[in-house]
C-alpha cells in the first residue's frame, strides 16, 4: 500500500519520512520546509501549543496545495504532514516535502505550500501564555479572536 | 436534518463540537443568521464548508448535508 501524501497526525512528524514519500529518479531536487512552535512572539511567551482541524477535510485540502503545485510546477511531486494536539515548544508542527527535476521549482513550490496552508486548510492554533489563552485568528499571527472578534492585539 | 460543525474558538463558545439541526433553510446565508441568533455567536468572518468544499453565503443547503463553520485558519 502507498502511503498517503496529506496527513494530519497527533503523533510526532518523522522529517525523513516525509521527505522519502517525494524521493524519485527524476528528481535531482527536494526543498524540506518544517514549521517549529516559536517560544517567544512578539515579546510574549508561549507556554504550548494547542492545534485542531477539520481532519478529513483539512486532508483534501493538503491535496489540493500539492495538485495546485503539480499545476504550477509540472515535475513537482509534494508530500505534507501536519500534527495537531498538544505541542511543546520546538516540536515540529508541519514538514512540507517537494521535490522536482532542478532546484528553483522546488524552493519556490515549497514556499508557496506554506503560504496556501495559512489561508485554506482548516487547522487552528490556540497558544497558552502565563496568563491566558486564546485561538489565534489569522495567519499573521497578530490579532486573536477568542470571541470571533478582533480585540486582542498582541503587538 | 443537517449536521452542524463548529471549531476552535466557536466550538468553545457553542460547548459544542457538533450539532443535528432539525429546520434546512434555503441558503448558508440563512442557517448563519439562524446559528447566530441561537448562540450569540458572530459568524462575520467565518467561512462556511458544506461536505468538505468551500460555499459562499448564496449556495442551497440540503437535507444530509455536513455544514462547518471554519473561523480564520491558523495552521501551519
């Protein structure tokens, strides 16, 4: 059986097994991109993290950045893994593996999956501080919704 | 018969993940209007998902349908 390209798993994400799923004779390239849960934003200290998806469809969604890569970058093969639950500080909390025939189609693909998980694919990131939690709302991580509307500005 | 579902920080404010919505309005539209005035929630900057495909506020709803509620995604 083939292993699936678009994952979303509560368990640690292995780097290399993401990147094996794109190795191929034709590729002579694989950009390897991991997201790691930052201690410190904006002045403020995050204790962990806590992530949630729309697993089934957050899995279409993976599936759709690496199709939309295929298009835009024909050769490109993608392979995501997202984790969710509760993550401490320096876990991994995304690898994206492209790999393509030369290099620049593999950098410039892997940017853009991360790019296009912040906007389409439903995961959601609750950040615990010292003194508080909240959901945070958008992907330039500046402004928390815990009530659906903008009110906490972290800068 | 329509099966809500509710995430991150609606999924809190709700208590709960998934709710069976016996009435089937016409539109998104008019499902947000009657979730809002349910739960006093604000559904403003919420995308809607109807069976895993993104929808805007027009499209039909029906009976069977799995509707989530999706606030701005922080994956990543």
């Amino acid at each position: 059986m083939t292993e699936p390209l678009f994952v979303i798993t509560d368990r640690p994400i292995s780097v290399e097994d993401v990147m094996k799923k794109v190795m191929r004779p034709e590729a002579g390239a694989v950009a390897v991109f991991a997201g790691t849960v930052r201690e410190w934003t904006n002045g403020k200290r995050t204790l962990f993290l806590r992530y949630e998806a729309y697993v089934s469809m957050a899995e279409k969604m993976l599936a759709q950045i690496g199709a939309e890569i295929a298009e835009k970058w024909p050769g490109a093969k993608t392979a995501i893994t997202h984790r969710i639950g509760r993550l401490k500080i320096g876990d991994i909390a995304v690898v994206i593996a492209v790999s393509s025939p030369h290099r620049a189609e593999a950098y410039e693909a892997n940017r853009y999956a991360i790019e296009r998980i912040k906007q389409i694919v439903p995961i959601w990131k609750k950040e615990q501080w010292e003194d508080g939690s909240a959901w945070v709302g958008d992907q330039l991580e500046t402004t928390a919704y815990p009530s659906g509307k903008p009110e906490v500005k972290e800068e | 018969m329509i099966r809500l579902l509710f995430f991150a920080h609606l999924g809190e404010q709700i208590g709960e993940r998934e709710v069976m919505w016996p009435h089937v309005p016409e539109t998104v539209k008019q499902l947000k209007d009657e979730v809002e005035e349910r739960y006093g929630v604000s559904l403003g900057r919420v995308m809607t998902a109807v069976n895993e495909e993104y929808v805007r506020d027009e499209a039909p709803l029906h009976a069977g349908d799995t509707v989530a509620f999706i606030p701005p995604v922080s994956g990543g």
